[in-house]
C-alpha cells in the first residue's frame, strides 16, 4: 500500500504502538523537540498583541465553529496538525491572560519556567494519591507541604522535623483549586464538631440529620463577612449544612469583617442553644477587594468559644514571601485551617489548591481506606484527601520555589502591592474617578464619576442619589463592556453590596503581572476616558 | 559586580521580569527548546528499566533525604539545575508507571503526544471558569463534552443541535478526577431528590437536617455493590447522608450486583416510609474486578421506582470506542449520570475526571453565582461545577480524540480485553495458580494455590479451610511484596470480601498498556513461581 497521508492517519496497531514508545531514531527524536519549539514560540506571536477579549457577537460566531458531536471514526490529525491548529484556530480567540493590559482576574502570566516543570510532570504522569504510582513524589510531596506550613505557622524545627515525613501526621494536602481546599477545611471542622460520641458514629458515617439529633441541635451555621468566596456557600451546600447557614456579616468602612457585628451575631446565635456555629472564616485577600480581615482578632473570638478559625488566603497567601507586608496578614498563624491557591500569586500553572491545617492530625476526621491501596497505616496520600487520582503539582511547587525562592516571590508581591498603591493615586488624580475601594494588597475597585455629577452627590436627597448611582451603574457597565470589546486592554467588573445601601457597580483590577507598570495604567485609564467621553460625554 | 553563579541567581527585579517573557534573542530561546529536550528524552534512559517500587526501606531512605521544611531566601537553583535534579534524583526513584511490566495499577504508558498537549495547556493558561478567562476554550470545551455525552447517550443530530453551544445547557462537567465526578453526580441527585417544595427553599439552602424535617424521613441511602469505589462512600460522608447510608449489595458469582438481593434490599428499605432512596449506583469496571454490573436490569429498577441511576463507568467509559466490544456496557445510555475518567482509558495524562447527564439541565441544581463573575444567563462553565478555576483539559481530551479517532482508541481497548483473556488462559494452564476472578474488561484477579493444597482443600473441612486460606493468603503477600521489591514487574495486590465467606488475598493486574504482550505476563508468572518455590518450595 502506497503511503499517503490518508492511510498514515488510520488508526493501526503499530502506528499505535509507536506512539506509547519515545522515538528510538534522532529524526522523529528531533519532531517532537521540533513541536515542542512551535507550542514555545508559536502561541507567543499570536498572543503578544491582545488580550484577546472581544465582543458578545464573537463568541456567537465562535460557538457556530464548535458544534460537532461525533468522535470521527479514523484519526483526523496528527499531532503537528493539532499543535498548528491550536496556535492558528484556538490561540487567536483565546484569552491573553499573559498580557500586562489583562488585569481583570486572579489569572495571569506566568514565568516561562512553569511550563517546563508542567511537562516534567506530564511525562512522569505520577498519580500521589498511592505510594505505589508515586514513590519519592509522595515524598517529595510531604516536604513541599512543610515548607509551605512553615512560612505559615512558623512552628519550630523539632515540630517539622517530627512531622514532616511521619506518615500518621498530614500538614495538609494538595487540592485542584481553593474551592476544594476551602471545602475540605470546612469538612474537616463539621466532622472534628460532629465527633462520635456515645451512641453515635459521627457525622461522616451517620449524616447530618443524625447528627443533629445526637448534638440535639436543629441548625449549624458558618460566619464570613459578605465579601466571601462564594465557595464558602457552595461548601455549606455541598456538606449538608445549607448555604443559607453560611452567614454574611457586615463589613466596616475598610472592607474588613465588622468585628462588634460578628460578636453580635454569636451573641444572638448563641441564645439559641439549638445552633451551633462549625466556623469563622477570616479572609486574607478578598476575591472582590483584596482586603485582608483582622485575623487576631478573630482567633481571639474564635478561640474564647472554642470555634474552627479558617482562614482562607487562596489570593492573600503568599504575601507571607515578603519581609515588607508579610505583617498584612498577621493573625493567620493562629488559624486552624489555611487555603492558599498555588496557580494565584504563585504563578503556578491552572490549578493548584492548596489546605493547611495546624494540627497535624485532624486530617483523620476525613480518612478513607481502600481494600487495593490505602491501607491504614500506610503513607498514602490519597488516604486523607477529597480527591482520588490527581496529578503531582507538588513537583511545580517545589521547582518553583527553587527557582524563584522567598526573594523572588517578595518581589513580585512588593511589585503587586506597590503598583496597586500607585495606581490607586493616579486614579485618585483623575477628576472622572472615584476610588471605591483603596488597595491593601493588590486589588482595588474604582469607578467613573464625573466630576459635576460628583458636585451634584453633594447636595443630592435620597431619590436623586439613587438616580445618580443608577445611572452610573449604567456608565461603568457600557465603558467596562466597550474596553472589553476593544481588545486592548482588560479590566473586570462587580458589584459591591453593602446592607442598607444601592448596588455599586465598580471596575475591578487585580495587579499582579511584574510587567504592567504605571505607564499601561495610564494607558489603562486614558482609554476608558476616551470611552466615556464618546458616549458620554456632552 | 562581577557575574557569577551565585550573584545570578539573586533574585533582582531585571531577572525576575525576563522569566515572565519569552525570549527575545536566539540563544536564550535555544535553551529553552534545549531544556524541553531534555525533559523528553533524559527521563526515558532512568525510566526504561525497572519499574521501581522497591523495598520499604529505600522509602525511609528517601523520606530522609526530603526533610527541609524551610523555603531558601535566595533562588537556589536555575531550571536548568531543576531538571537535572529531577531526572537524576527523583525520576529514578520514581514509579515508571509507563513499563509494560507495571500491570497493577490503573495508571499506565500514556502516548507521548500527551506531553505536547499538556504543555500547550500549561502555555495557554486559560482557566474555563469563566468566559472572561478562557473565551473559545469554553466554547470547545462544550464541543468535547457534547463527543463524550453522544458517545453515551447517542441522542440524534437535533438533541446535540440544540444543546451543545446553549448556554443554559450542561451536557456534563470536567473535574479533577473520578471522586470528584462521583460527587457531582450524587450531589446534583441530592439536589433533585429534596428540592424545593412549599415552605423548603431545597436542600443545597438549607441542609440535609431541614430536608429531611420537610420530606418527613429520617434517613437517605445509596445502593451500590459491594465492589463499588470508595469514594461513593467518600460521597455519601461529604453529602451529609452519612458513608453508613452508602448500602453494599452482595454480587453474584460473576462479580456483578445480585439484582435479586438489590430488590430484596429495596423492598426491606420501602416498608420503612421514613428512608428514601438516593441513588442507585451501576458500576461499568469494577476497580477491584473490571466487571460489569447488569445495566439495563439496573435501569428497570430505577426506572419503576423513579430513583437516580448514575453509572460509575471511570474504568470502564471508553470501552464504548470499541465496536467490538461497547455492548459490554448496554444500558449505560439509561443512566442519569455517568462518571468516566480521562487519566484512565482515554490515556490523558494525570488528572481528569468527567461527569455527564442525560438531562441537559439537571445540572441547573448545583449553580451557584458570584458578582465578579458568572452571573445568571452567562455561558461561564464555572456555574455548574464543584471546582472554581481549574485546567483547561478538554484541550488535551479533544487533541486526543483527533489523533486517535474512535478507532485508535478501539484498538487500544481491544487489546487490553483480548490479552486479558489469553493471561487469563495463562494462569488457568499452570498448576501453581488459580484464576480467582475471570476478566470481563480488561482487569483480572488470581492468587497462587499450589495444586497439593488445592487436593487437600476438595476434602478439607470448615476448619481445614479457614486454615489453608490464612496459609494461602501469606503466602499471596508475600510473593507480591517480593516481586514489587525485586523492582522488575508490578502486579498489585487486593483482598477480595464476600458476605460468610473468608477473605481472600489476591494480585490484581489491570491490562491496559499496548506494549504488554502475552511473553511479558509469561514472564511475570514464570517469577512469581521462582519467587515462591525460593520461599515457600519444599
């Protein structure tokens, strides 16, 4: 049979073999270095131009090119043919998270490195969830969780240098993102407040409804301020307890927890002896505003009625590399449990979520055992652990912390921080803005403001105000959409609530890519200018 | 200052900005395609020997070497210096879970084209949680998990027509694993089963404590074979309907669910009017046995009694590639839910889990929104999901099933059920060995029972019995752990329970690498018998 490229497609045993076998001669050897040195540089040239955002209409038209649902019967391409098509078809109308223009989301460049260390870790294709498809991963695997615990706890050496291979105590575990971490901490805290005890199994064995009743309670809640994750009411809903029992408290003027309202809210909930509170959560680094909760404070509350304390620090965690602002979140180390996302600030590749726990054994409330691996006694991470198989991003950690070390890290948070700050001042300048939230790490909400209508604010009754923000809920929302549609440049949006006051809608910016300075902040805020200006504008 | 090794790994704000571009010059991005190079190709010379799992003393070996709990100040390697540390110290003591002689494990050779498509993704860096960061991503996501779902369900042109870009459409998920499909399906039938109703806002609201108050029942379960995977029990603790409510059911002779003894069950559960019926679980490759339960008479059942039928096919989904062989799994079309993971049979790498529905909004029960991002009406893939951000890996899903084809895949399948067979055939013939458990897939189950005991067991009594199993069940263990510590081949091991009798140990290899060829699992028997006549031969 002549070759050509139709037959070189079909699918047979021994094209197949060949493929599960690294190329014995240097020419297919020297392909796959080849394609390897198109997915590095081929992607860059199309992604160095835009954020690549772009209007509604667009992805109408995208969605048209998707829409074959058969798995065609004989290969339909090889892989240079896959590679070309994702950097010419799939790269141009994907999202340049890359870009310093793109300071929307918690997602952004990473270091060129972390793409090799993602390869090293497919080609090992290691499984940690058993000693047996890891070996010296799982290993490895326990020291990255120590070093991380101890930029957080700061225990002593004796404390690590007890626990830190020692395979009855678990430091923490490596989850796919900060929504597992989080709800793993949380399952974790119902099961240790919802023990066996006499005539009862405990919670996880028996169930919610069973436990209530042997606690004789009717309701559990969980306490965060309103600026959560929304992970947290998916962890309440997920574990049983109801995500309405996941409680907003109030923020202060900061954005912080409002610590009299979360003391009058135990206090209120605490009359009722059929409610039990599973835990505060404390955040170090909001989602919407980056502001970090007094976190001693809370321990102190946490502690004087004996409540978990979660902190979640999926954004904020990091911070702790850096001398300068590590102070930001002190009071973490007091927190039973810890979430610290590994693809946020530390610019790990999608995804890595980590938990931290200070008690080295109250992983054992989540333990579960396999007749095939997993036996007890063994040093198993899978065995304390919401997921099953998973992939060894402790690897990528670990290199990158190598790589970069607390130095490099603090750098980039000081950058962050810094640049925030700065940003935050030349908004302030600017007549057409108004700061809504001012940075403590580095996130801030701005909004347009026109000056005269800032005049009219003043003097404004009740009604008009609400006329007034309306309407610029209508602006920010048009200029958002349109720089979005550009393609230039990202900046997110959302909406700040607060008890008792109108919807703001707000500009977001999270400034953590070391490449955007406050020159394309400028650039950044000339543009939505402009943008205001023509529609706006009188 | 003069540049040497030490001053160029400082950390400074020049060098940190130049690992977040892609270089510019030549030479720097030659050592970048260098590196990449060998990643590829210096981890096969470590790997392509042994196995690698050896003697539990090299692992307190290891753990000794992987003791330092603190994060160094300064960068104390350059990824250069990252890579050789891991090809040279961790590789080696790493598990080649690619050698055709590691047959004890569900995670095997993956072909090498997965490594470029995990390394595309990596570059890329989208994150499908929302639109904003992954754009066509999302879109072409929904194009891979309407293949799967049509691999299914096979609904017609017009059903896939309609949902597959619809964004309030949900064919299925990705997760990070098959736990984590597990739960979905199971939460996502929690939330249909106690949905709201007058005066109940729905169970995700306000808990399983509340729900059962509103249904008026005390107590919810979930029926399962007793070969079901532990993480239907992780589920059913994480739920809130307690791991007891998680209900084994007895299997036959075949290693399939007695559907007498499941009706049986039902009828005991439905005299009590106080005890509802959650799920039942169908499992399409067992992970102990690779067996298949009896799907269609599983779909009956729930059909008749309105119960969710969710079918956990991790294993066992992709045999539905195979012509030749997907009637194996008829009636998996009638399921409400199905699990199937990537990391598996589709030969991804680690990790990738996959849940699908055969109502396109069922989903709609677990939705959760935020502010900042997946408001109501968006087409954002975070909405419906038990993870936040996470990976793009429908990139690597699609790649694969273009470079493979159905027919790639069948072939890869097929092999794995037929040289299941002929090791089945193998052991049969030898005297040493008894076949406890006959391949239905491609996973298989025996144990050594030299022929002196297996006369001496035809006219043992009880007693005799319970004493040569103990004997035999030594004797299993010990080969095992020899064999695995020699470092040549790997079968696993598992203990086989089954109501009144004795448990029984047995190896367990599971077939899936196309480089495993009848003489190798010669070879593997032939040292199991060497292993055993050295220590236990008369």
């Amino acid at each position: 049979m002549k070759p050509d490229k139709k037959t070189e497609l079909l699918a047979n045993w021994q094209t197949l073999q060949r493929i599960f076998i690294r190329p014995e001669n240097e020419e297919s050897g020297a392909a796959l270095v080849r394609y390897m040195e198109q997915i590095l540089f081929g992607l860059h040239d199309f992604l160095k131009q835009h954020v690549g955002i772009t209007r509604e209409a667009s992805l109408k038209d995208l969605s048209d090119r998707f829409t074959d649902s058969r798995i065609s019967q004989n290969p339909s391409k090889k892989l240079a043919d896959v590679i070309k098509s994702i950097i010419e078809d799939i790269a141009p109308h994907a999202v340049n998270v890359s870009s310093p223009y793109f300071i929307g989301h918690m997602t952004s460049a990473i270091p060129f490195f972390m793409v090799h260390l993602q390869t090293i870790m497919g080609a090992l294709n290691q499984n940690p969830v058993k000693l047996e498809t890891s070996k010296v991963v799982s290993v490895s695997e326990r020291q990255a969780l120590a070093k991380i615990h101890r930029l957080i706890y700061g225990f002593d050496d004796a404390f690590y240098d007890e626990h830190i291979q020692k395979p009855e105590s678990t430091l923490g575990g490596f989850t796919d993102d900060g929504t597992l971490a989080n709800i793993t901490a949380l399952w974790t805290a119902r099961n240790v407040l919802f023990k066996p005890k006499n005539g009862f199994d405990g919670v996880e064995s028996q169930g919610m409804a069973a436990a209530y009743q042997a606690y004789d309670i009717r309701r559990t809640v969980i306490l965060v301020s309103q600026l959560g994750h929304y992970s947290l009411r998916k962890a309440g809903g997920i574990l049983g307890i109801g995500h309405d029992n996941v409680l907003s408290i109030d923020v202060d003027s900061q954005n912080r927890i409002n610590i009299s309202k979360l003391e009058a809210a135990i206090r209120e909930i605490q009359k009722d002896n059929q409610t039990k509170i599973l835990a505060i959560v404390g955040i170090a680094g909001a989602t919407e505003t980056g502001t970090v909760d007094p976190l001693p404070q809370i321990a102190d509350i946490c502690a004087e009625h004996s409540i978990h304390f979660h902190a979640d620090a999926a954004w904020g965690g990091p911070t702790l590399m850096s001398e300068k602002y590590r102070h930001l979140l002190s009071g973490i180390e007091r927190a039973d449990s810890v979430t610290i996302d590994g693809h946020k600030q530390f610019y790990m590749p999608m995804s890595c979520g980590m938990v931290y726990f200070k008690d080295p054994v109250i992983m054992d409330a989540i333990a579960y055992h396999a007749a095939y691996i997993n036996r007890p006694g063994s040093v198993d991470l899978g065995i304390r652990s919401l997921e099953g198989s998973r992939a060894a991003t402790s690897l990528i950690l670990s290199g990158a912390l190598e790589i970069m070390g607390r130095g490099g890290y603090a750098l980039l948070i000081d950058h962050g921080i810094e640049i925030a700050k700065a940003f935050a001042e030349e908004i302030r300048k600017r007549h057409l803005f108004e700061l809504t939230t001012p940075p403590e790490l580095n996130i801030l909400t701005y909004r347009i403001f026109p000056e005269n209508m800032k005049n009219e604010w003043k003097t404004a009754d009740h009604h008009q105000k609400l006329e007034i923000n309306d309407y610029l809920n209508h602006v920010n929302i048009t200029v958002q959409r349109l720089q979005r549609e550009a393609g230039k440049s990202f900046v997110s949006r959302t909406t700040l609530r607060r008890r008792g006051c109108e919807d703001i809608v707000v500009l977001r910016s999270v400034l953590m890519n070391p490449m955007t300075d406050i020159r394309i902040l400028q650039e950044i805020l000339d543009e939505q200018e402009k943008i205001y200006q023509q529609q706006f504008g009188v």
